[in-house]
C-alpha cells in the first residue's frame, strides 16, 4: 500500500508498504528516522513513544495504515524551533546525567514533552506517574527525575 | 519525596571536564536529538534482513533439515544450515562447545538452527517457518541438582572435563578450603537459599549489519561489550584469517554482561559473504531472551558456626549454578560465586563447593556481579540470621566480623589497599531515615499497591534492612588482562588536539568521557577527539568485570605519558630545560610553574603519536588439586575487591504481599571518582537492578522452556517501584590503580538485593529464602 502522512511538519509518502507494518517501523526503516526506539514492540517500554495527532502513542502499537493522512511527530521533530539544536528537556537529560546507554531517552523525552505541556510543575509523584510507562535499564531513574525538575524550572522561567 | 544525591551537578559541570570534574557526556547530545547511530539503526541501500530459526525443544536430535520451502518463497536469497559454516562449527568465550547453527542436537529451547535473508524481515520470519525440521525430542535435563549426579544422563555426551576438574554434568567444580572446617562453634545457623533466573534486559536488541568487502572479508558493525573476542570467534567460524574479518562498534543500547557472548554476529557475516549483501540483524525482544545468556540461578546451603560474641568460627557453603545447554563464562562465575561466598568477613576455617552444571536449561553467563550477587543473598540472609540467634544488632554483627586491609580471603588472598566495610556499614546506617508515613492522612501514591487503592495504611509495617558485599575488579586466576590505546598529539586549524583511539566498547557507562578526562589532564590540551572503537587497534579487553575505567583508562595514561614524553625530547633538542615540566594548557609548564614553551608552536606540523598496552598486575590460578591434603582452592587470584554496602526502607502490605520501597541509601569506596556524575549514575542503577532482582524479576523456566519472554511477562523496575536513593561516594584510593581508581559499575547491584529482602523480613517477620520475593512469600499463604 501507499502510506501517506506527515512526519514533522513534512508531509511524506511511502509506497509498497506491507500493511503489517508498524508506524515504528516505518518511521525507522522507511523515512529514516531511526531516533524512534524499538525495545520491545509490544507496547511496554515507552522507548517508542511519538505524537500522533498531537497524542502521545507507542509507535510500535499503530499498524502503518493507521498514520494515513495523520501528523506524526517524533524525537528528531523535537528541537526544530530552538537556536541551539536542542530544547529545554533535551538539554536537561544531557545536563543531569539522565543519559546513559540512551536507548530509553528519545522516548522518556517525548514524555516529558507531554507531561510538561499538560502539567508545567509537575511534583515528583506526578513525574513518577506519567513517565511509568517508560523503561530504563541504566540509570535507576533517579538522574531522570533530576532532569524533568530541571527542565521543568526552565520551562517556567521562560513562560511564566 | 526528593531526597538529594550526594554529587548532583552544582552548575560547575562541563563537557571538556580533567579527571575528578563533573563532566557531560559527548555521547548525551545525539542521544537526545536521536541521531545516535544504535546498531539496530544501521542502514544500507541494498541491504537484506537476516533471521534465525530457533529450536522449540530443550532437546532433541536433529534428523534433518528441509530448506526447500524456505528457499523457493519470493524476496529470499539465502538458507543456512550448519553444513554452510566454512570454518569452526562451534564457538564459545573460554570452551567452544556451542554450535553456530545446530549440527546433531539442540540443547536448549530457542536454539538457532538456521537462517534466512530476504528482502523483508516479515518475508524472512515467513519463510523460516517453512524451513522443516525433523526433531526426535528427547526428556531435558532440567534439574541442576539432580544433574549432578552420576547416573544423570547427559547434556553434551563428551563434556568438557580437561579444561577444569569435573564429571558428568559438571562443567566446573570450585574446591576451597582453609583452615579447619571441623570445628564446634555456641551459636549454628544453617539455611537454605534460592536465587531465581535474571536477565540484563538492555534495552537496545541484539543488532548489527555485516558488510561483504571486495577482498573477501566482511566488515561487522556491531553492539559488543569486546569487539576483539567476537572477532576471533567469528573468524574462527568464518574461516577467515582475523584480518579479513573487521569489527566496529555500533551504538550500544546497554549491555550487563548481556553481550559478553556472541548473538547474531557470526549469523549476519556468513549470510552476507553468502549473498555478497548487507546483512541487518535486529532480535525481537522475544528473541532476545532466548539470544542472550542470563544470571544464573543458584540453589545455596549454608552453615555459620559463631562464638557468644558473634565472633565467626567456620563458614560451610555449598553453591550450585545452573549454567544450562553451553559454557560461555560459567566456569569463572562459579569461580568468582566460591571466591565470595563467605562475603565480606573475616573467617579462617572456612569448606566452599562450587559447582556449575550443564543442563538443557537456557545458557546462563555473565551478567553484572558476576556469581557474587547470588552468593551474597546467602551469605547476608546467614548473617541476618545468626544476629537474630545471638541477639545482635545485624549491623553490628557484621562490623564485628569485617573484613579490613591485611584480611585473608577463603583463598588465602591478602586483601590489600583500602577495605572500608565496616565505614561502609556505618555510612548507612548514620545516614538520617526518611520521615515515618503520617498516620492521620494518606496518598495512594505512596502506600503499597499504589493508585490501585489496595490499602489505605492498614496491614502495611515498615522494614529497615541492611547488607554489604564485595567482588573483584579485572578478570582473574591468571588472566593475561589487557588494554590497548594510541593517543595522538597535532595541531588542527591552529588549535592543540588530542586524538584517543582504543577498541573498548562504550556501552552507556561513561568510558569515552573518562578516556577524554584522561588526555586533557595529562596533555594540557582542550580538545578531545575519540575516535571510534574497532579493530584496527589491539585489543581492550572486555567492558566487563568493572575493569574497563581501569584498563584502558591505564593504556591511555600510559600512551598520554609517552606522548608528553615525546613532546618533551623535542622540547629538550631544541634547548629548552624541560626537567621535571608538565603539560597544562597548551603549554609546557617547567617544575617551578613558568611556561617554556607553546606546545602548538613547538608541534607546528608535527604529529606526536604513541600506542601503548597497559597490563594489569598478574594474578594467580586457584590451587586445583582435589585429591592434595590441606589447604586447596588457595591462590591471590582477584586483581582488586570493590565493596558496597545498602540501607533499604519499604513499607510492606503484609496481607496483600505487596511492597513499596521507601528509600535506599548506598555506601560505596570508588578510589577516586573520575567523572562523579558518571560515577553516581552508575551506583543508582546498578542498586535498582538488585531491586529487580529482589521484588521481580525472573525467567521462569518450566521443562526446559521460557514461560514470559516479554517486557509484558518479565518485569524489570519502573520509575514507580524505584524509590529516591542516597548516595555515598567514597575515594579512598587504591595506590596499585591508575588514579587509585576502584571499578564501579557491579557492586551496588550485589548488595542491593539482600538489602531489599532483609527490610522485608524486618517488616513481616518471615524468613523469604528466595528472590525474587512473591507476594505468596509475603503473606506466608
């Protein structure tokens, strides 16, 4: 099938996709946006996660046919508005120590992205709460929690 | 609830950090921005996917295999059997006892037997399950007790026995005895411990692309944790002579001792020298489980014998492991699991047995803390236990008995250098404990069970618990261990650079930022470059045994060394009094402060370039001999001992089985932090895979299979069951290490485990004898 939709404010268009397909594997495979990461396909691990229609989902849980005509927005989107090559969170992930092995931080990124928008200063049981769905392996979470505060008060600052 | 680390950042951190500052990974900013070249995320044109076909049975004998089907669907090139691999058939880290692809029988459940490429994954894995295998199952050996014994059938019907000592299933058999284990003792607890089966669970799949070059060879980029030990073993299997065969390290998501053992690497070379095509291999998660080994499962018995006064008298344990259908690293596990069965304590007569078992079992191998974890589970709950029966405060019942400088270890091994477990045990236990839940209110958020409203206080009582453990650095028993690195001085573009080359992986833990620490310190110099890792350099070594800060961190001191060397003899011919100078900010510095020279205007278009090996000190074999008299499995066989200890708070529903972990705090000697924030991730990581492994996570096995190879069935910590932790750095200094560095990365994941289930004990009074701990365990029903 011919899959047409928008990846990042660009409109794009893959053809002899199989229908099978997950939207993460076409993001990965077939647009060449790798940074969308696949740990367990399944749903479970959050490393995944884009915007679809400005909604948080696990790519590896929408079939390819379901992007038809939709915007998705993915990690490398992220960025796109700020000067320096990154924003606010991604900043603050490098800056905390929240990376390690990074496998889980373009995913625990976007969800950030999503709860900062929803909840600008989120306390530390909300962080807990909204990033749950997303595993990590390397850092015991505790430098992540370090990270969304930070970014968290920079948000602030800017857009009181 | 924050409660802050110790070494958070204070705003003083920087990306061009000298060895002690915080510095920022070089790595972090594409691992943000997501264009951070994983090995899943490689990519060629005209590539082919790669799959594996893997054996539904624990056992049975292969009769034979019909490709057919397989080769005639559309979009496939290629089908694979044993009888295409051109060289050795069998490959392994220490014995090569494990088939590439099945040859006569399969031994474990998911065992590959054979491989496509195609043009599609989803066309390979259709067409792989047209590949007919004619299987004649066989009863597995599933129990590694009862695998012991000699009217056992057996896994492999000529085991290995040469190598080490054994018989019959028994892979390795650790003897060690010292002084005289026959002795009576006031006080004697006895116990029996189960540890469950772990998996490293990275996050990143076993992955890579292996490219057909014009000579013949093939060109692998690959996630490894040692590029040169997959490259001998993949040449070897290969056929090829090693210089064919060249190995890149992709990006790694992760690693654990998860990717110490070959996957896919020598499976995507043979299909693309096949194909003359790119090969992309990229495992499922449901695959990885099966592609991967795992931490042993271990079955403990343990006696402690102790005067009134806690002092220990004898320790007697028996460990078994169960290592499943192939070696891998299993005889030094079981190695390093009779080394520290006793922990941290001292104690002259002591009797160890060791054994590791072949069964039809998933392979079992190194995964961090190597055997010691589940040894110090026994060794720590014995020692919860005989406080209990003394009536002594378990903290102070282990400082009474811990071991210090000048210790002697069950191998007769002096411990040498700073050995700070009773400070540890004291840091823990002095550091202030969180706030007791409120009585009059409550948040869901807070209590066992969560927002699933299970309680609203009733039935919850809150443990403290403690532990502490050890295990060594560097690889052992006579190791040649080693790390190669070539550092580069020039002038680029006008500015000073320093180009680092060694093959060590970075696998998320931090190594190419200390690399980076190091050459700016000891060259004076701003800029850094690494230059990737692969094998056009001699070998590093594995990033394993938290040895690889301290290996190549000490070759690429020592090639820094010789080119400030090299710098100075060119300083000095031209006339200039270098004694005793040093390089600090592009500039050589004399001994009394003043600048001689510009290190760029002397370099001018020079290159000063040095490639040096840094060996660490030479260790000693255990004492083999089973039939000797006296003292035997005695040897100063460890390079180096790191030590941690824990503190763990949780509020346990005890009628539910349900648990919350409150806090945990962490003491750790680390020698000297190189790169603190590194250092700290390390410590908070490491202590939440113990907790995995205390409250959740295990691979259940039944007859020989997987029963939940999924993130879905196999539950690894989230940020909700990972509690705020403290951490306590200390930097006592080993004067024998480069920058009296202590490796890191294992032991906050030994002693978080029995930390965990000692606070739980301490909440519901019931002994939990095996982790992970079930909610069954709980609630006794």
């Amino acid at each position: 099938m011919r899959l047409t939709f928008d990846v990042n404010g660009v409109g794009q268009q893959a053809d002899d996709v199989w229908p099978g397909e997950s939207l993460l594997y076409v993001l990965r495979e077939r647009m060449g946006l790798p940074g969308t990461k696949n740990a367990c396909e399944q749903g479970e691990c959050g490393s995944c996660s884009v915007y679809l229609d400005g909604t948080l989902v696990c790519a590896c849980l929408v079939a390819a046919p379901q992007a038809q005509g939709r915007a998705v927005r993915t990690v490398e989107g992220l960025a796109t508005d700020s000067a320096g090559g990154l924003d606010h969170i991604q900043q603050a992930f490098v800056e905390t120590g929240a990376v390690q092995c990074g496998f889980c931080t373009p995913g625990l990124i976007m969800a950030t992205d999503d709860l900062l928008a929803n909840t600008p200063t989120p306390s530390d049981a909300e962080i807990r709460e909204a990033l749950a769905g997303n595993l990590c392996r390397c850092t015991g979470y505790e430098k992540i929690l370090d990270a969304v505060r930070l970014a968290a008060s920079r948000r602030t600052e800017v857009t009181p | 609830m924050s409660v802050p680390t110790t070494q958070r950042p204070t705003g003083t951190e920087t990306a061009t950090g000298r060895l002690g500052d915080i510095t920022l990974l070089p790595d972090g900013i594409p691992k943000v921005t997501g264009d951070f070249a994983y090995s899943s995320d490689l990519w060629m044109d005209d590539m082919l996917w790669g799959v594996t076909l893997r054996s539904p049975h624990p056992r049975a004998r292969v009769r034979s295999i019909d490709i057919g089907a397989a080769l005639a669907t559309a979009g496939v090139t290629a089908v694979l059997t044993h009888e295409d691999v051109p060289g050795s058939k069998y490959y392994g880290l220490e014995i090569a006892d494990q088939p590439v692809l099945a040859v006569d029988e399969v031994r474990y459940t998911g065992e590959p037997v054979a491989i496509v490429a195609a043009d599609h994954p989803e066309t390979a894995r259709r067409a792989a399950a047209k590949i007919v295998v004619d299987y004649e199952v066989l009863d597995p050996i599933t129990d590694s007790r009862a695998a012991m014994s000699p009217d056992s059938p057996l896994v492999h019907a000529t085991p290995t026995q040469d190598h080490y000592p054994g018989g019959g299933n028994i892979l390795r058999h650790v003897r060690i005895r010292r002084g005289d284990p026959t002795l009576t003792a006031d006080v004697v607890v006895t116990g029996e411990y189960d540890v469950g089966m772990q998996d490293q669970a990275f996050l990143g799949p076993e992955s890579g692309l292996a490219v057909p070059a014009e000579d013949g060879g093939v060109d692998l980029f690959i996630a490894t944790q040692w590029l040169h030990v997959d490259q001998r073993q993949v040449a070897e299997s290969l056929g090829l002579p090693e210089d064919k065969v060249r190995l890149s390290l992709a990006g790694v998501g992760g690693a654990f001792g998860a990717r110490e053992d070959v996957s896919m690497q020598i499976h995507a070379c043979l299909l693309a020298l096949r194909t003359n095509k790119p090969i992309k291999m990229v495992y499922s998660r449901e695959e990885s489980f099966y592609g991967h080994v795992h931490r042993h499962p271990a079955t403990m018995r343990y006696e402690h014998g102790a005067n009134r006064d806690g002092t220990l008298v004898y320790v007697k344990c028996e460990v078994v492991l169960d290592g499943g259908a192939y070696a891998s690293s299993s005889p030094a596990v079981v190695s390093n699991a009779a080394s520290f069965a006793v922990g941290p304590y001292n104690c002259d007569n002591v009797l160890i047995d060791g054994y590791i078992l072949y069964t039809n079992n998933p392979p079992c191998g190194a995964m961090r803390g190597f055997g010691a974890v589940q040894v110090c589970f026994g060794h720590e709950s014995q020692m919860d236990k005989l406080a209990a029966a003394l009536g002594i405060d378990p903290v102070e019942l282990r400082i009474h008995n811990a071991m210090a400088e000048g210790s002697l270890m069950p191998t007769g091994q002096v411990v040498e250098g700073a050995a700070p477990v009773a400070e540890l045990l004291r840091r823990v236990k002095d550091a202030p404990l969180p706030a007791a839940a409120p009585t009059d209110s409550y948040d869901l958020r807070a209590l066992p069970g969560g927002v699933s409203n299970t309680t609203h206080g009733e039935g919850v009582r809150r443990g403290v618990g403690y532990a502490v453990g050890f295990k060594n650095v560097g690889y052992s028993e006579g190791f040649d261990d080693f790390s190669t690195a070539r550092v580069r001085l020039e002038v680029v573009g006008g500015e000073l650079v320093a180009t680092v080359h060694t093959a060590a992986a970075e696998v998320g833990q931090g190594l190419i930022t200390v690399m980076a620490q190091i050459a700016r310190t000891e060259l004076g110099v701003e800029q850094v470059i690494n230059q990737p890792a692969d094998t056009s350099i001699g070998t590093a070594g594995s990033t394993s045994a938290s040895r690889q800060t301290y290996c190549t961190g000490g070759a690429v001191q020592a090639a820094c060394e010789a080119v400030r060397d090299g710098i100075l003899a060119m300083a000095s011919a031209r006339g200039l009094s270098v004694e005793g100078a040093a390089l600090r900010d592009g500039k050589i510095v004399a001994a009394d402060g003043a600048a001689v020279a510009s290190v760029a205007d002397l370099l001018g278009e020079e290159i000063v370039e040095e490639t040096r090996e840094f060996h660490h000190r030479p260790t000693e074999p255990l004492t083999r001999d089973l039939g000797a008299p006296g003292d035997i499995g005695q040897g100063a066989a460890h390079l180096q001992f790191a030590f941690a200890a824990h503190r763990v708070v949780a509020d346990v529903d005890v009628e539910l089985g349900l648990v919350r972990l409150v806090e945990v705090t962490t003491a750790q000697d680390v020698g000297k932090a190189l790169n603190p924030l590194s250092v700290v991730g390390q410590i908070q990581g490491g202590t939440t895979q113990g907790i995995g492994l205390a409250l959740m996570e295990e691979i259940q096995v039944k007859d020989g299979k997987i029963r939940n190879p999924s993130f879905t069935d196999y539950l690894i910590p989230t940020i909700l069951d990972t509690p705020p932790m403290q951490v306590q750095v200390l930097e006592l200094g080993d004067p024998h290490a480069p920058y009296g560095l202590r490796g890191v990365g294992e032991p906050p994941t030994i002693s978080s485990t029995p930390a965990v289930v000692s606070a739980l004990r301490a909440a519901t009074g019931r002994p939990l004898t095996r982790v992970p701990v079930r909610p069954e365990h709980i609630t006794g029903t």
